[in-house]
C-alpha cells in the first residue's frame, strides 16, 4: 500500500500547531502515453511515486519534475493519501483497493495536447501559404497553357473589294494660291474579318487608311474599333474621302483624257487586332502593316475585286500581296514592283564607281569620242557617289540613336529607295557632303533606309520621302531650304556657324565669284553699328542665299563693280544678264533687306525645275507669267521675254517651263484645257484672285508686253477653259460648253434642267439615264434639260464641287438655280420638277 502525507501532515511541528485541514481527495493526472500499456513494469520512470521526507527536496518522481512542450506529462492534483493515513473511524474504513498494475485506486484526469494548440497554429499558416503559392503556380501554368493553346488561332484579315465612286482630276490651286492639279476622291474599302478562335474573341482596329498617290495621301477612312466574337467571319466597309488634294509635280503616272484617267494607288495601314483570351491577364496583340499596290480605272462602274486576295494572318503576320494589273480598261499598262524596280535608280548610282574602275582597268575608256564623252559623264556621276559612300555615314536600326548622341551636328537624309525623289536628291546630297568636308564643317553627313529600318525613321520623326533634317546637339529642325547641293551647304552653314562669311583679299573675291551663282554682298566700313547688325540679323534669317562681307573698296568691286557707296552698301550678284541689282532704301531693317532679296534674287527668266520649284512657288510676287516651249523653241522667244521681265522686274515673275515635262508642264496645261498641246503657251496666273490668264495671239514683242502690262494693271480678261461649240440640232439634251453657258443656260427665255458631270464619274452614268428618261416625259414642255463637262468647260457663274449635280434654273431667276437631289428616284425627281415648275407658274400669274 502507498502511503503518502499531506502538505499539512508534513508541516505539523507541535502540539499548539493549530487543527489540520480535512483532507481533500487526490488527483492523478495521467498522460496516457507513459505506463498506460500493459505488461511494461520496468520503464526508466518510476510507476509509484516515492516522497523525499524533507518537504524541500524535490519530488524523486520524474512525473513531477519540468517536462518539454513536445513530452507528455503526469501529474497530482489535489492531496494524494495513503491507506494509512487517519480520518477518523478505523483502519478497515480506510482500505483502498489497488488496480490490475499495483496502484492505488484514486481520481484521474486525463489531459491530452495541452501544448499542441500553438504548434497547430503555425501549421495552420504554413498549410496556408504552401496552398496559396500553389494556386499561383497552378493558375500561372493554366494561364501559360491557355496562351499556348490560343497561338495556332490566327485571325485573318482579307482585301476584298476596292470600290472608287467618284473620281475628280481638276486644275485649282492649294491654300497659298499655287496653281497645280486637284484631284478628289470617294470610294469604299471592303475587309472580310475571320476569327477561328474557339476559345476568345478579338478587338480588331486599324490606324487610318490611306489611298496614296505618289507618296501623297489623297484619301483616307478609318476603320472603327469592333469586337469580332469566336469562330465567325465578319465584313467591314471603310469610307475613303478625299477632297480637292493638291498633286503638285507628282502628275508624271497620271493620264487624263476624255475617257477618263488611270491612276496608279497605294492602299496603305496598319491593322491591329487584340484577343482577351483569360479576361485581361492573357492577351494576344497583334500588328502589321498593310501596303498593296492597285490601278484603277475611272471608266469601270464595278467595284475592283481583288483576284488575289490579299490575306494578313494577325499571330504569324503573313502578308499575301498580290499585284493586280488586269482592272484596266483600254490600254495595258503593267505595274512594277516598287521595291525592286524603284530601287535601282539608286542602285545603280552606288554601282557606277566600280564599273567605272573596272572599265579603266579594261581600257574600256579610252574608245571612240563618243563612248569617251559618255565615261567621263558618268565617271563624274560615280565620283561624286563614291565619295558620298566615303564621307555619308549609313545610319541603321543600331547606332542611329548613338550617332544622333554622340555628334554634334548631324545632318539626316531619310529616304526609300522605291523613291525617285529620293533617287534625284540623292547626287546633290552626296555633293554637298563633299562641298563641306572640303570646307571643314563639323557636320556629320548621314542617310538612313526609312523603308528599311522604321524604327529608327520613327524615332528620327521621319513620315515622308525624302526628308533631310538638322540635328544640334540632339535636337532636330526640319530643313527649309532648296535641294540643290549649293543650297544645302548655304543652309547647314548658316545653321551650325556664322552667317555671314568675310572676303579678305581680291583672290578671295575671285574664288567666289566662280565658285556662286547667286549671292549677296554686304559693304561696311566698319563691322559694327546698326546697320550691319540688321545685315547680319537679314543673313541669319535668310535660308537660301550666301551672305558675304568686305571692308574693302577694291575687294568689293571684284564682286559687285562700280560700288559707289563709300560707307555701306548691299547688293545681289546672280549669274544671268541682269547680274548686279542694289539696295537703294536709305535705311537699313533686316525685313526690308529680306524683302528686297526675294523680290530680285531669281533670274529675269527663271527655268522651273523640280530642284527650286518650292522656292518659286513660295514666291511672294503674285503675278507670274508662264511660257510653255520645247528648249530648241523657247530660244526663238528667249531674249525679248527677258527685254520684257526687265521692264516689268520685281513685278512679275517669269518662268519657262519645258512643256515635255510633263511633271512640270501637264498640271499646269490641264488647268487651261490645253494639255494635248505641244505648241509655244504663254499664260499667266494671278495668285491673289486665283484668275487665269492666256496670250491667244501671235508671241511677238509688243503683244508680250501688252499682255505683261494688262495683267499688271488688270485690264485682262480671265480665261475660261472650254470645247468648242457643239452640234445641238434636233439633239433632247443639250450639251453646254463653257462659252455657250451664257446664251443657252443663263440668257435663255425657258427652264433649264442642267447636269454637272464629268466623264470619270462612277456615279453620273445612273444619274444621265435618269436625265434622259425625264427629258422624255416632259419633252414639248417648257423645259430644256442640259449637260455641262465640268472637267473640259468652266464658267464664272457655275462653281460645283460635287459630281454629278443636278441644277434647275427657273425662268426670271436664272441667278439662284435649285440643287436637285441626285440620290432621289426618277418619280422624285418627276415631282420636284413638276413642284419646281408650277411654282414659276404662279408666279407670272401673279405678276400678271
């Protein structure tokens, strides 16, 4: 039997200590993992507890002693009493019964995982974190495999249909008064869309569309931004309008004729498309850009159906361009490929050096006079472009950004080489980088592939062909001066350093008397004061002219002879027979300096060329006379043209322009109806009132001068372009010209019905049927129905912009015609007439 002894029974020490305690029942809290197994009598830990007899010492039981979270433990609560201790009554009330291991039988509370619950906690975070980062890495892998699976869609854009409503090629002149071809454009641009995803749709959008008619926009539409939804095929039709672009000298493909015109185009964007495959998280976007050539003709009424079709695959980006050539009418004509066989312009410029080197190898250069005159024409061609390859830095995708960087002065020449601009600026630009490395410029002269490298041409800011710009320090400024090589190095001089260059010596002079066709000269005593600071202010203004300086008087002779200022002066030298004009104003202003040089800085005939035809066309002289003549006939007329431009001097402005360029020639000769002519023209053209002039009679002295003195004073009549008058005997319609609109339009006693065409128009062919139908029905009425060409024909009184237009001109009231609509039915139109007519008859009534 187990005998142990309360707490109170061990302290007792005395008889006066005072009563002890009743005894409280014992408590034996037993962890079910130690001594709980039957049979194992001989653990390392005592299965009875043993008391020490001391109440200081610790309990001999290790059940008792500081046990580890991790252990189980075992432990009294309460007073655990042996069988011997006493309670009142006798020992037999006493007896306690032991268990099946020898232990006293006594209450016993079971306590498990007291000291697990915080470990659980952190296994509870753990768990939680391990799931989270799974769902991330399952959902990264869902959303990898989704993507993977989403690549084999490739939605697919198709070039359907190519539609040109109207086609207008007119003459006019753009917003500074500059007289050029005007070309007006309406048509529609059908894509059919296919999406095969099965798992997503996708946004598809476009930058704007482009009709491009040597390298100029003359129409554009946009596509708007759609959802195309899984697996379906979709068509779209764009609107393309272009309204009154001016073409310039960019004619040279265009061919107008009374059957119409055919216009060699480019359809030009950039279609994008975007599928949201997993919301926003996985995407597939997608771009390409989009050029295919066509040809139209404005004859044909149908739509042009592209035979090879045109296929942009989004994901792989594929383009399938076919070249259509069988859409033309009459004449064949064949479209090259514009990346091969414009590019040989320059090609074979940059291979001119080394068959020059092979043929002097060969002795190929030393034949007869005539082959020696022809190699050493182009061994000057391949001079000057194997130094351009020495001295132009070829910029590309790579180093563009670090040349721009890493330089000071940068010049950029960004072309393409389809570009035949390009392929024309080309020799003077590499010139003028020879001029200026003989010249110790600090610039750096290079030229980027824009077709070839886009990134770095956006970068560069480059949109059209060719584009030449200035770089100081890594900031650009568009160049604004002319294409000649003698004008680039003027301009990037002025730019980079002084303006204004000092003579020194006569051999100074000397050299640039034969080195300039055109330049100023500035005389000043001394370099300082007011007057030469607005010298010096008017060189730095200028773009185009070399400014030079002398203190001097025998220097300044050799330039401008027979100076008769002894303090200042300034004059302008050019290479022509009126070579020496002065400055006569008493006051020197850099704007009045500037105004006298534009004025007096052409010859007194200036050639129009394509090099200076920005500058004349930027000429503030608003009259201008124009003589159309091949080179061999313009000599006839050459000198007294030049008597007469000196009279008139700094008035009007004289050009010759060869009439076999048809480039130059042909805008011009459409806007006077005479561009089948090949005989000597002499027009004129006031920008002011944009009126139009034309010298009918013989070109000698004095009708040229009476012409110029007119057109000054404006006593000329302006000329109207118009066929000959026509046969209208027994015709139901009658076809109205330009100088039969007064008499049988305006003048006429009856009601006129008179439709504004033009022979390229798609839809007036609808709307003359429906005119011949009505002049049917009303015939013996007192209405006439009338046609009018506009594209041959012109009247003051009759400005129409769109084709075809229907006007009713009611008898008293020939001033105010009625615009028809043309878009209405035949019964419509019957109605508005009858409506229109009867109206006219209440009038008279009433008058009566």
């Amino acid at each position: 039997m187990l005998s142990a002894k309360s707490d109170s029974d061990i302290t007792s020490l005395a008889p006066s200590s005072p009563s002890r305690s009743p005894k409280r029942p014992v408590y034996y809290v037993q962890s079910p993992s130690r001594d709980s197994h039957d049979g194992d009598k001989s653990s390392s830990m005592q299965a009875t507890p043993i008391y020490n007899n001391t109440p200081t010492d610790s309990p001999s039981h290790s059940s008792f002693g500081r046990h580890s979270r991790n252990s189980s433990a075992s432990r009294f609560s309460g007073i655990f009493r042996s069988s011997s201790g006493r309670k009142g009554g006798s020992r037999k009330h006493q007896q306690h019964k032991n268990n099946d291991k020898g232990w006293p039988e006594c209450n016993v509370i079971l306590e498990e995982g007291a000291y697990d619950d915080i470990d659980k906690n952190y296994s509870r975070r753990v768990q939680a974190l391990i799931a989270l980062f799974s769902f991330f890495v399952l959902f990264t892998v869902f959303c990898l495999i989704i993507w993977g699976a989403s690549k084999p869609f490739k939605a697919e854009i198709t070039v359907k249909s190519l539609a040109v409503n109207n086609l207008y090629i007119g003459s006019g002149s753009d917003f500074s008064g500059v007289p050029t071809k005007m070309l007006t454009v309406n048509g529609s641009l059908r894509l059919s869309v296919y999406n095969p995803a099965t798992i997503f749709g996708i946004h598809v959008s476009s930058t704007p569309i482009n009709l491009i008619y040597n390298e100029i926009t003359i129409a554009t539409g946009q596509l708007k931004k759609y959802y195309q939804p899984r697996k379906s095929r979709r068509s779209v039709e764009v609107n393309l309008r272009g309204s009154k672009v001016p073409l310039y000298g960019a004619g040279s493909t265009l061919i107008v004729s009374q059957n119409g015109a055919v216009v060699p185009l480019i359809i030009k964007f950039e279609i994008r498309s975007r599928g949201n495959v997993v919301g926003k998280l996985v995407r597939t976007k997608h771009k390409r850009l989009i050029s295919c050539p066509v040809v139209i003709d404005s004859t044909k009424t149908k739509p042009i159906k592209f035979k090879k079709r045109f296929i942009y695959l989004s994901l792989t980006l594929l383009l399938l361009l076919a070249l259509f050539t069988s859409i033309l009418a009459s004449d064949p004509i064949t479209t090259e490929n514009g990346d091969e066989e414009d590019s040989e312009g320059i090609e074979e410029l940059l291979a001119l050096d080394d068959e020059v080197e092979q043929e002097e190898q060969q002795g190929g250069i030393s034949g007869s006079s005539s082959s020696s005159s022809s190699s050493s024409v182009r061994s000057s061609e391949a001079e000057v472009v194997s130094k351009a390859q020495r001295i132009v830095l070829e910029l590309n995708g790579d180093n563009t950004k670090r040349v721009i960087d890493n330089n000071e002065f940068v010049m950029v020449l960004g072309y393409a080489p389809w570009c035949p601009r390009s392929a024309e600026l080309m020799p003077q630009f590499a010139e003028a980088a020879n001029l200026l490395k003989e010249l110790e410029s600090p610039l750096l002269m290079t030229k980027l592939d824009a077709d070839r490298y886009p990134k770095a041409a956006s970068l560069l800011e480059i949109k059209g062909f060719p584009t030449l710009l200035l770089f100081i320090n890594g900031t650009s400024q568009s160049y604004t001066g002319g294409f000649s090589a003698e004008d680039i190095v003027i301009w990037t001089k002025k730019k980079i350093g002084v303006p204004v260059i000092r003579i020194n010596s006569v051999t100074e002079a000397e050299e640039v008397v034969k080195k300039y066709h055109t330049f100023v000269i500035g005389f000043f005593e001394n370099f300082e004061g007011h007057d030469y600071e607005e010298f010096f202010k008017a060189a730095a203004a200028d773009n185009e002219l070399q400014f030079f300086e002398v203190s001097n008087i025998e220097v300044a002779n050799v330039l401008f002879p027979q100076i008769k200022a002894t303090d200042k002066f300034v004059g302008i030298i050019k290479s022509e027979p009126e070579r020496y004009t002065a400055y006569e104003e008493t006051t020197f202003e850099a704007e009045k300096l500037l105004q006298f040089l534009s004025y007096n800085k052409f010859p007194l005939v200036t050639k129009l060329t394509e090099i200076n035809s920005a500058s004349v066309y930027s000429s503030p002289i608003k009259l201008q006379v124009i003589a159309f003549a091949e080179d061999d006939e313009f000599d006839k007329i050459r000198q007294p043209l030049q008597d007469v431009a000196r009279k008139f001097k700094s008035k009007i402005l004289f050009i010759y322009i060869d009439i076999t360029d048809e480039n130059l020639a042909k805008p011009f000769l459409t806007m006077y109806g005479l561009e089948e002519s090949k005989n000597t023209i002499l027009i004129a053209f006031d920008s002011t009132f944009s009126s139009k002039f034309l010298l009918d009679s013989d070109l000698s002295p004095s009708n040229i001068d009476d012409f110029c003195s007119g057109l000054l004073h404006g006593t000329l009549a302006p000329y109207f372009k118009s066929q000959p008058i026509p046969d209208n005997e027994n015709a139901t319609i009658l076809s109205v010209v330009g100088k039969t609109f007064d008499d049988l339009v305006l003048n006429g006693p009856k009601n006129v019905l008179l439709e504004v065409f033009t022979p390229w128009c798609s839809n007036c062919e609808t709307t003359t049927k429906q005119v011949e139908k009505l002049a049917k029905h009303f015939k013996g009425s007192d209405l006439i129905f009338a046609r009018f060409d506009a594209s041959a024909n012109e009247h003051p009184k009759l400005q129409v912009d769109d084709y075809p237009t229907l006007l009713f001109y009611r008898a008293g009231d020939k001033s105010n015609p009625i615009k028809l609509s043309t878009k209405s039915s035949l019964k419509d139109l019957a109605g508005s007439i009858n409506k229109n007519l009867k109206a006219r008859d209440k009038v008279t009534k009433d008058e009566l």
